[in-house]
C-alpha cells in the first residue's frame, strides 16, 4: 500500500454496492446487486487498495454486512479497508481476521479515547480513523450527528493517542461531484502529523491531480467513488494522469 493511491469505494447497503448523495440514506443509487462484482472490476482495473464500508453498519451502530465483507475479501488478492459500524474491540479484530488489511473507525474514537489508544494498541497501522466534516465539525454516527469537535483538533489528538492514519471527508460534498473541499483538506494534512487519505466530491481527473500535488502535505491518498460508477472518468486515466504529473 505504499505511495499515492487512488482507492475506488465500494459502499454496501442492503447487500448491494450503492452510492449516497450527501451520505443521506434516502439518496441511494444502486450500481451492482453484488457488491464483489464491483470490487473485482476494480482490482482488475489496477487497484492497489479498495476502501469498503458498510453503511447499514454505520446507520445502526453495528455490523450488518460483515458476512458479505468478508465474502468479498475471500475473492480479491488486493489490500481492502473496512469500516462502517465498527465500535468494538471485536468487531474491529474480527474483520482483521476475515481478510481486512486495515479497519476504519469513526463515532466512537471521538467519544471513548481510552477505547481508542487501546485499538490504536492493538492495531497500529492497520487502523485509521474517519474524520468526516460537516458544517465545519466531526459528523458521527454514519454522519446523522454533530460533535462540537473541530477538524484541526481532532486530528492532533487522534495522533496524540496513537492513530497512524485519518481519511477526511466532507460530508457535503460526498457523492456529488462537485470537487473535493480543497482548503479542508490542506488545513487538515497541514495540521496533522499522521498520513491523510481525502474523500469526497471528486468529479474530475484534475481533482484527483489536485489531491496528489498535496502529498507533499502528508497526503498519501484519495478515495473515489460516485465519479468511477458514473463513468466520469476510469480508474486507468487517474492512475496514467498521477503517473504523468509525477514524470513516470
């Protein structure tokens, strides 16, 4: 999983690969009935790492599609991270176990930080934390709920106890193609001493070239979604795009 990565998303709800808009639930597009169908395309497409969630799990609190997760990983020999619902030691290992390469945590390690140094213990870099934005703010509980938590701080004590990685996302912009929340994202790698991955909105190729001129920054990632299930661009022209910018 080393250097800059493009990470197509493979969201699942109710069994099947879906996209939200805004993270709604009501907002879903459904785009394969089988969600290893997608995760094949991909790997197949050259991903290096898929990141999986799932949605159900995040809604209710608990996994709801951990048996097709890890039917998914069984099918596929690249790196998967998981998340969605994941608010236990247990479930976090559990997932280890079944073939995950990472696990990605979010309500609870901005509740519970004796919880979470324990995880980040127990799971170094194998863990990552989401830091999902809204309104300028941490949205939890599958992004229903508002912290009074701010970005910036959020990140410093996540490393402060023991996280190695964060993916930032802005919720708003999740799934609308309409461009990622640049400056969000520069603040967040600038003030954080852990890798970033980005997430949210990308539309373009050019968005995905933006993120990567930012790694300087700390970012090491971005992760895609709506934009490849709609066709807006391929997963080979984003990879052939970074490798041109960085002259390979």
């Amino acid at each position: 999983m080393a250097g800059f990565q493009v990470i197509p998303a493979v969201d699942i709800k109710g069994g099947k690969c879906v996209r939200l808009y805004q993270g709604r639930p009501e907002a879903e597009t459904v785009f394969e009935s089988d969600p290893v169908d997608s995760a094949l395309k991909w790997q197949d497409q050259g991903a290096g790492l898929l990141h999986v969630v799932d949605l159900d799990g995040a809604f209710q609190g608990t996994p709801v599609n951990n048996e097709v997760i890890s039917g998914l990983m069984e099918r596929l020999s690249i790196p998967v991270q998981v998340g969605g619902g994941i608010r236990s030691t247990d479930t976090a290992l559990s997932y280890i176990e079944a073939g995950a390469a990472r696990v990605v945590v979010g309500t609870r390690a901005f509740s519970d930080a004796d919880w979470l140094v324990d995880l980040a213990d127990k799971l170094g870099d194998r863990l990552a934390v989401g830091v999902d934005v809204k309104e300028g703010r941490i949205a939890t509980a599958g992004w229903l709920e508002l912290s009074e938590i701010v970005p910036t701080l959020a990140v410093e004590k996540l490393a402060a106890g023991g996280v190695k990685r964060i993916i930032y996302t802005d919720v708003t912009r999740d799934g609308t193609l309409d461009g990622p929340d640049f400056d969000g994202i520069e603040e967040v790698a600038s003030a954080s001493p852990i890798p970033v991955i980005a997430s949210g909105g990308v539309g373009t190729v050019d968005d995905v070239l933006r993120i990567y001129r930012m790694k300087g920054s700390g970012v090491e990632g971005v992760i895609v979604g709506m934009a490849l299930y709609k066709g807006r661009f391929t997963l080979d022209e984003a990879l052939g795009a970074i490798k041109g910018e960085a002259g390979l």
